[in-house]
C-alpha cells in the first residue's frame, strides 16, 4: 500500500531526535522536548525545548524554551533550523520534562 502523504510527515519520536538549531547564531538550543498542539485544528503550534540543567544536571531545569511553529525553517535529517531571538522564546518552566 503506497502512500504519498508520508513524505510530508514526520512522527513524533522522530521530531524529538532532532537538534534545534538557531539560524540567527548558529547556536545549538537543544533537542525537542515537548510538543504543544491546537486541539481544535489538530496543528502544532509550539516546539518546547528543555533548557539548560542547574547545577551538575541534578536539580533539574529552570527555564525552557518555547519556540512557535512558524519559526521553524526547515526540519532536516537530524536537525530542525529555527529563526528565533533566543531571549523572546526562553520562559520559566511551568512543568518538569
């Protein structure tokens, strides 16, 4: 059974495989932690990535980033390009990941 729609879908382990990459630096923002959908539309509207670890990685994390779905340029092999300035898209963390 041949599908041509599978070629423009992306599951969603596979998305969270991904690095983020912000194309205004080069910077690596990390790896796809979460993902926020409309429930209405069934579209994704935000990319949620953990930020950086507290001290020595054991008291968990303070801030995330949350990047919306029109930043994302391309979505590669192994890497998701995003245009964003990093200090509009960091927020404090409303939950552990």
């Amino acid at each position: 059974m041949r599908n041509d729609c599978l070629e423009d879908s992306i599951r969603i382990c596979k998305l969270r495989q991904k690095e983020v990459i912000n194309l205004r630096d080069g910077e690596r923002i990390g790896f796809v932690g979460d993902i926020e959908f409309n429930l209405k539309t069934g579209c994704i509207e935000r990319l949620i990535i953990p930020g950086p670890c507290k001290i020595w990685g054991i008291l968990g994390r303070d801030q995330e980033y949350i990047i919306p779905w029109r930043c994302v340029c391309r979505i590669g092999f192994d890497i998701i390009l995003v245009d964003v300035d990093i200090k509009c898209v960091t927020s404090k963390c409303d939950c552990p990941i």
